[in-house]
C-alpha cells in the first residue's frame, strides 16, 4: 500500500498541518509509505524550509525556480493564442499522474475540493483508490452549484469520506444526494502529537511577567475574526486602562499586514508574524480567542493547539467548535453564537476571564483534558483501517 496524502498549496494552517501529522504518524508507526502531494508547485518553492522542516517526502509537478518561469511563460503563450484551453491544469494533472505512476500510488488520499475532482478523474483510469476528507468544502451554506455537482460525484465515486463533523453527511442528506452503498463514510477528527511540548525557553519580548495575554492563531484572513478579536480587547483595555493586558496575533498575509500597519501604535497589540513553532507563541497565552464566522470553518486546527497548552478558549460557535471544547459535560472556555458574535460581547467574556483566576484554572483543566480526543495515535490508526478497507475492495 502506497499513500499520497493530496494537498492543494503548501503553506502555514491546518491542512499542510494535518496532512504533516497524520503522514509522519502513518510512516513512523505504522511503516506505510506515505508521502505529501502539494497540487501547486509554486507554493513548494516559496516554503522549502517548510519542507526541510516537515522531514517527510513531499512532492510536487516542479520545485525550482527556472521551471515555474519556464511554465508560467508557456502558460500565458497559450492563453493568449488558445484562451479556452486551460494549459496549466493539463499540465498539472500530468505532473501528478505521472508522479503516481513512478511512485506506485495505490490510494489517493485527497484534502481539497479541486484535488477531489482530479483524483476522482484519474481513479477512472485505473485501479486507484481514493479517499476524501472534507476539511469544511462540503458542510458549507449555501452550498454554489459546481459544489454540489462535485458532491454528486464524491457520493458515487470515492471509495471514502471522511467528515470532521456530522453536517458533512448532515448536508448530502439535506440536498438528496444519493451515496453510494459501497461508500466508507466516517467522522474522523483532526489529529495532533500529545507528545510535542513547546519550547519554554521562547519569550515574546514585549510581554511582561504580571501581563494576562490573549492571543489568536489563524490564517490570515479576514472572516476569521481578527477584528472583532482587537475591537474587543480595545473595549476591554478602554475599562482597564492600567491593568497589564496584551494581545498577540499571529498568522500571515496581506491582510494582517494590513491590519499590522493600522495598528503599529498600539503597543498592547502584538503581531507576531507566521510561526511554524504555534505551541512556543500559544503557551504564553492565558487565554485563547477564535471569533471566527468563515463559513466552510469546519474545525480548526487552531483550537486543537490551544487545548493542547491548557488554553481556556473563547470561540465563536461555528462548525464543531462547540464539540471540540467539550468535555465532561463542560466546555474549556466559552462559545459565542453567530448572531451574537461582536466585539462587545466577546470583550465582556474576555473580562469575565480578566477578572477570575479561579475560571482561568478550571477551564484550563478542561482544556488538557478535551484535547485526548484528538490523539494523533489514535487519527491515524482509524485512517490506517479505513486505507486497508478500502484497498481490500473491489470498487
């Protein structure tokens, strides 16, 4: 058995993060070749030390910088004389098939709605099995046409479907599409490395030891919440004044970028920049904020991080958050609905944490507890059985 775990781009978030956990897993303890696929090249070539790091093979169409220029230009010649002919994709799926074909690919194992639809397309053409993990692209509402034309074809095509969450299957039922009977589909949850511990001799440099820290960790995209997270903390730092109160941002992107330069006066606002150490900023968080409202937001990698270091989290009630959080009947941190979601509510929960040790503690607890559920030994022995399943089958 021989396992590509497909990824579109390469980058910082919890894709690259899961498909990076669940294949060094696989190959370290249970002695499958499994190895990476990045779809986009170009996104290899801008993260090699990305690679370096990850100590697992991942591949790609091209890795080097005369080859992107080289097909960047032959793709815009074509373009402009044949503009209907999609070059680009022809000549990726090539790539890819003819990688799967040297490295004797036996399951694809695809993360991403496009990397569905060429896997789906190739397993046509031969004895390939493929499995899916839906990271969020099929629970969102509404769902756009070509979505649900592709859901047809997952349905009737993939060998398995893995769901973060209940809506995933919750949705194919919702729009009557049809699932095949020989279809695997299980909820399976993201997985991290309990045994991985942040580096305690990291130090932010502008937090001081009496500081209470709220910090965020996410992709740097607006939907996230980012706004509402620093709207709030304003509101809360305007009633506290000379109270020692930080808030660290951390993630990537234009926008951030943006919002850094907006905010370059605020010597209370940290912004960190990307990290590929997330646990060494986190453990220096008391406590942990996600107001997200993106709306594939399924369940984010993120918070799985923050429960790891013992982190009350204050989330917006979106996708599984709710489920992640829980535990013992109790939640470690707090959830904000999505008609409630501002900053004036979550400023007054982050106040409720400000003023109570004895609330910081508890859900902290809560938290270390909440996170077993997302062992990494345990992912990646259900995906280990559900491979083995479905190589087994005639389909």
């Amino acid at each position: 058995m021989r396992v590509y775990v497909v990824i579109y781009n390469l980058s910082i978030g919890g894709i690259f993060t899961f498909a990076q956990n669940l294949v060094t897993n696989l190959r370290k303890k249970h002695k499958v070749d499994a190895s990476i696929y990045v779809y986009i090249p170009e996104s290899v070539a801008l993260n090699k030390v990305l690679v370096q790091k990850s100590g697992i093979p991942v591949d790609t169409a091209y890795k080097n910088q005369t080859s992107i220029r080289f097909f960047n230009l032959y793709y815009n010649i074509v373009k402009a004389l044949f503009p209907k002919y999609d070059a680009r994709s022809k000549t990726l799926n090539f790539f890819f098939k003819r990688n799967i074909k040297k490295k004797k690919i036996t399951i694809l194992h695809s993360n991403y709605q496009h990397c569905d639809s060429v896997c789906l397309r190739i397993a046509e053409e031969s004895e390939i099995k493929v499995i899916i993990t839906d990271h969020g692209s099929y629970r969102m509402t509404p769902l756009p046409k070509n979505r649900l034309d592709l859901m047809q074809i997952v349905a009737s095509k993939s060998n398995a479907l893995i769901a973060l969450t209940d809506k995933t299957q919750e949705n194919f039922s919702k729009h009557n599409i049809e699932v095949s009977q020989t279809l695997v589909f299980k909820k399976i949850y993201n997985g991290i490395d309990l045994s991985r511990l942040p580096n305690s001799s990291f130090q932010i440099d502008t937090i001081e030891p009496d500081d209470f820290v709220f910090g965020m960790l996410a992709r740097g995209t607006k939907e996230k919440g980012w706004e509402i997270a620093i709207k709030a903390f304003e509101l809360l730092k305007a009633k506290k004044p000379n109270q020692g109160i930080k808030l660290v941002l951390t993630g990537e992107g234009e926008y951030l970028q943006q919002l850094s330069r907006q905010y370059e006066k605020h010597s209370d606002i940290i912004f960190t920049g990307a990290t590929n150490k997330p646990l060494d900023i986190i453990q220096h968080y008391h406590v942990a904020l996600f107001p997200s409202y993106l709306n594939v937001e399924s369940m984010p990698f993120s918070i799985i991080e923050y429960l790891q270091c013992g982190k009350p989290v204050l989330a917006s009630c979106i996708g599984s958050i709710e489920e992640m959080l829980s535990t013992d009947g109790q939640l470690a941190g707090d959830v904000i609905s999505l008609d409630q979601l501002n900053a004036e509510n979550l400023s007054r929960l982050m106040n409720l944490y400000l003023e109570d040790n004895s609330l910081v503690e508890n859900k902290s607890e809560l938290s270390l507890k909440a996170v077993k559920k997302f062992d990494l030994n345990m992912i990646s022995k259900s995906y280990l059985d559900v491979y083995n399943l479905i190589n087994r089958s005639k389909r």
